[in-house]
C-alpha cells in the first residue's frame, strides 16, 4: 500500500522538517501547517518505521489545542484530515492512545470555532 510515492511531490519527512524549524514563530507555523496539510505529499517505505508521522501529528495536534494562533474551521478540518489520513496510513497511530485522546479534544476544538 505504499504506492503513493510519486516524483515531485513533498515527503511527509520535508513536510515535518519544515514544521520542527518552524516551532519558534506561531505564525509562521500556523501557515505551514495550513499550507503542508493541504499540499499532496507522499510516504517513503522507510517512514513506516520511523517517528515521522507521530511527530507530524503530534505538532499538528498540540498546535490546535494551545490555540496560539485562531486558526478558522476550514485550516482547523484541513489539519484534521490530514492526520486522519495518516492514521489510515500508519496503523501504529491509531494505536497510541494519547494521540487518539489528542485528537478528540481537538475535535471539539474545531466543532466549536464560529467562523467571522
């Protein structure tokens, strides 16, 4: 199932490089957030193994539920979606527990935003 890597496309591992260098500056890490959520990417084999995509999560989901940055329910369902799809992907993280819990209280984080 790990057909999806296709030439051109951002890796999950540049995706979240660019997430850990941009920790210090809530805004900044707001729009590449939004930006790397959206984008098409692809998984490499080895990224199976690795904490690639529970570090993306994680930073994705803390992120959410500090509420540095108002994120608008649109970017906040786009975050979501993203780290749904990597939990499809990456079976191991549907395993983690905290992480689930995580996602849960960002659920009712994103279902209480009033958009304007």
């Amino acid at each position: 199932g790990l057909a999806m890597q296709r030439v051109g496309l951002t890796s999950l591992a540049q995706m979240t490089n660019l997430l850990t260098k941009c920790v210090e500056n809530d805004e900044l890490f707001a729009q590449a957030l939004i930006s790397m959520s959206a984008l098409p990417y692809s998984v490499s084999g080895d990224e199976q193994h690795g904490h690639t995509p529970q570090l993306f999560c994680e930073l994705a989901l803390t992120f959410m539920l500090e509420e540095r940055v108002r994120l608008c329910r649109g970017d906040t369902i786009t975050i979501l979606k993203r780290v749904y799809d990597l939990m499809s992907i990456f079976s191991k993280l549907r395993e983690d527990t905290e992480l689930v819990k995580t996602i849960m209280q960002c659920r009712h984080i994103a279902a209480s935003i009033r958009d304007g």
